[in-house]
C-alpha cells in the first residue's frame, strides 16, 4: 500500500505528461500553471523521501496534485456542462 502510493508521481507522471504535451496550448492561464506545476512536481519528488514520509505520518507534499486534479475536474465539468445545454 504504501508503496503503491509513494510512486504515485511516476505512475502519473507516464500517464498525464503525454496528454499535457500534446494539449497544453488549449490550457487557459489557470490550468497552464497547475499543468507546469504538477509536471515539476512530478519530475522533483523523490520516492524514497515519499516512502519515509509515509511511514513517519509526515506525508503532505500532495498539494500540488490536489491542486492539479481539482481544476481538471472543474474544467471538465465547465465544458461538459455547456455541451449539454
């Protein structure tokens, strides 16, 4: 479990970054920034130190992800939302 979640970043890292180089023109100012700043994350955080953090109950390095997911979503459901009307 803990594992699973200290390589997180890498599992996404695989996953996103082709779909946020392939699309990031279209990104409003807003997403742009959470986009550079989940690839930064992405590419900085360490595992290992991940894995630690877990262990000690110190893990709280998630907020630039959270940040990420949730303007995603709410983009999503922006443009979804005007689609259905």
């Amino acid at each position: 479990m803990y594992e699973f979640i200290a390589e997180q970043p890498k599992r996404l890292k695989t996953k996103i970054i082709p779909i946020i180089k392939k699309n990031l023109y279209l990104a409003d100012d807003n997403l742009h920034k959470v986009c550079l700043e989940f690839l930064e994350w992405a590419y900085k955080v360490d595992e290992n130190d991940r894995f630690g953090k877990l262990l000690t109950n110190g893990f709280n390095d998630e907020e630039i992800f959270l940040r990420f997911r949730e303007l995603i979503f709410k983009k999503y459901n922006e443009v979804r939302n005007n689609y259905l009307k």
